[in-house]
C-alpha cells in the first residue's frame, strides 16, 4: 500500500530523466540520524556519486560513534557543526533527496532551509503518514527500512551491477538495524534476498554487526546496568516498562552520544512486556521513545500524546514540560488507555 501523500507526489521513476546529466545532489536524513538513516544516504552518495553527481550529504547533527566507521562518513556534512556549508551544498543543489523521514520538522534546525528550498525534492521513506510536500519520491510504511528503499531504487534504475561492498555495507546497516538484525514482522522475504544479494557480493556482515552492537565502552555496559537496575519501573497489569533518564542520570557514566541508543529495546526481552517507553530529560525538551510487540500502535499513541510519530511498533515524540511532569503524564495516560 502507498499512502496517498497529496497530488503533488510524482513516483519516483520520473526523477530519472533528471538524473540523465551530472547534477549536483544535496541529501539529507532526520536529526539524530540512526543506522539506517546514515546507511540509506550514505549508500545513495556512492551511489549518484559512482553516476557522476555530485553528490553532498548533510546530516542534521552528529553521526553517532557507533556509525562512525561507515565507508563515506568523512563526507558527511553535520549541519549543527557547518550550518553555512551546509546551507551554501542546499541553495546550489539542482535536487534534494530526503531519506528516513517525512516532515521537515524531523531535521530540527534544518526545517525552514529544506521548506524554502524550490529545488525538486525526492522522498525516499517508510515512515507512515507523510507530509504533502515532496515532488517525487516513494513513501511505502511496509517496507523494512529506508535501505531497503534505496536498494530497490538502484535496482529500479537498472543499476544493481554498480553496487560495491561500500554501498553493500550502508544498505545491509540500515535493515540490519531497522529489522532488529532481523527479528522483526516487517523482515519480508524480499529483505533476505537483498542480503543474499550483497553477500554474494562478499559483504563481510560479522564485521558489520560488531561495529555497531560490540563496538561499547565498558562505561556504556556500566550504565545500562545501572539503568535496569535503578531506572526501569515494569507495570505488569499493563504489560509495559518504562526507563527514564534525568540529565544526571545520563551524566553518571559520562555517558556518550549514542550510549542510550537501543535502551528502549532491553524491557521487551522480559517475558509478557509488549510496550516499552524511554523517557529521556535533554537540555531543550523531553525525547520519548516508544517500542511495542504485537498490535499495540505505538505510531498512533505517540502522534495522540506526544506530538510525534514513526512506525507501529517503533516510535517517538517530545514533550516541552519538565521531566517530571512528563512522566506523570505519561503515567496517567498508561492507565487511561490500559495497553494490552
Ligand atoms: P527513536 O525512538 O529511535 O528516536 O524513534 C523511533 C522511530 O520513531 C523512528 O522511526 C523515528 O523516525 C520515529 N520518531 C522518533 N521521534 C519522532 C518524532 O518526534 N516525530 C515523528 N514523526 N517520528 C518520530
Ligand atoms: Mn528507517
């Protein structure tokens, strides 16, 4: 199913008369880029770039440590960091591709420059519910992981010979981490034959694996031991948890960018837990994320309460009252709604 996105959305194969002579391409992703938005654009940088584009891909802010070892990050542009060279690759780019996310609010700072861009912009996303705003591009919520996308959009355009083990890894990144390393419903069989698909091309996914999950400090491990000792409440008449994390608590280990990434998972490996929430106190607002197993819509819960969105088992919103009031609040609405 796509999603009606407005009228104005052309498919995505119209771009490919565009992209028939050398262009120069911005791309970006969402704030707080994970696995799979530095993969899809990273993997769609060598890719255009291989088609003789040039090709700049600016991230909203930084690339997390555990990311840090993707083939193309020293290219990468953090727009908190070089705002006026990222804003300068946007006003001299022909066309704007915009991956992992829906709604230009996702790229925080960046929001106004990408809404008064007129170059074209192509969507490539799963998210659900996109905004009307893009001239091309592909919104499909059933798909695994913007990666996935990119991958059949270079298939799309004929091109699957072009993928390298540099593109290889990006793509197998991102629905290495969107599927959970596979594990979850929206792990189609299409996603096994692109993976089989790049490791015939010899992509060495054990190395890949461990940079992103076995790459930890031992403060890292500290912490999340701290964290499900002290900090995880479980609400078993609601088969939820719930971890929340003060600013202290996250400067106890000195915690790093990157450290709380995955937190939200731990509570629903615990037998009978189908929603788990972290709530995380930052220094401009409070970050929920929100996790869930089955069909508790975790998408349709953060849109209701939380002023965000995502996908239906995995999701996230903000709220812009202290951190004690929000998990008050959330706590309220918990037993309100009496997930199941
Ligand atoms: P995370 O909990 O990892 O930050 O986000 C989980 C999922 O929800 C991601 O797919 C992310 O794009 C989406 N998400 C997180 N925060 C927000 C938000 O504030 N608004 C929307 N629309 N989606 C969000
Ligand atoms: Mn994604």
């Amino acid at each position: 199913m796509e999603l009606d996105t407005g009228d104005r959305m052309q498919p995505i194969q119209d771009v490919f008369p565009l992209l028939q002579s050398p262009k120069k391409v911005f791309i970006t992703t969402h704030h707080k880029p994970d696995g799979d938005a530095i993969g899809s654009m990273l993997a769609l940088y060598h890719y255009l770039t291989k088609k003789g584009h040039l090709v700049t891909p600016v991230s909203p802010s930084e690339i997390p440590d555990f990311l840090a070892w993707m083939p193309g990050t020293p290219f990468v542009l953090n727009y908190e960091e070089r705002p006026t060279e990222s804003v300068d690759a946007l006003t001299k780019a022909d066309l704007i591709f915009c991956l992992d996310f829906n709604d230009f609010s996702r790229t925080k700072h960046m929001e106004q420059a990408l809404a008064d861009a007129t170059q074209p912009k192509i969507l490539i996303d799963h998210h659900l519910f996109p905004k009307p705003v893009w001239d091309y591009g592909v919104s499909i919520p059933e798909k695994s992981s913007t990666c996935e996308m990119v991958y059949d959009f270079i298939n799309l355009c004929g091109d699957n010979a072009l993928i390298d083990l540099n593109m290889a890894a990006c793509l197998y990144t991102g629905v290495m981490t969107d599927t959970g390393s596979f594990k979850f419903p929206i792990t189609t069989a299409s996603v096994h034959i692109m993976v089989a698909d790049l490791l015939q091309r010899g992509l060495d996914h054990t190395r890949i694996h461990e940079e992103v999950y076995d790459s930890w400090s031992e403060s890292r491990m500290r912490f999340l031991g701290y964290v499900l000792i002290e900090k995880m409440e479980v609400f078993r008449k609601y088969n939820s948890a719930l971890i929340t994390l003060s600013r202290k608590d996250q400067n106890l280990f000195k915690s790093q960018n990157g450290d709380t990434e995955g937190l939200v998972n731990y509570p629903l490996s615990i037998s009978g837990i189908r929603f788990a929430t972290l709530i995380t106190e930052r220094s401009d607002e409070v970050k929920l994320s929100f996790r869930s197993k089955g069909d508790f819509d975790v998408s349709s819960f953060a849109r209701n309460y939380f002023d965000g969105g995502g996908h239906f088992n995995a999701s996230g919103g903000r709220t812009k009252t202290t951190f004690i009031e929000t998990i008050a609040y959330f706590k309220k609405i918990l037993s309100d709604i009496h997930p199941q």
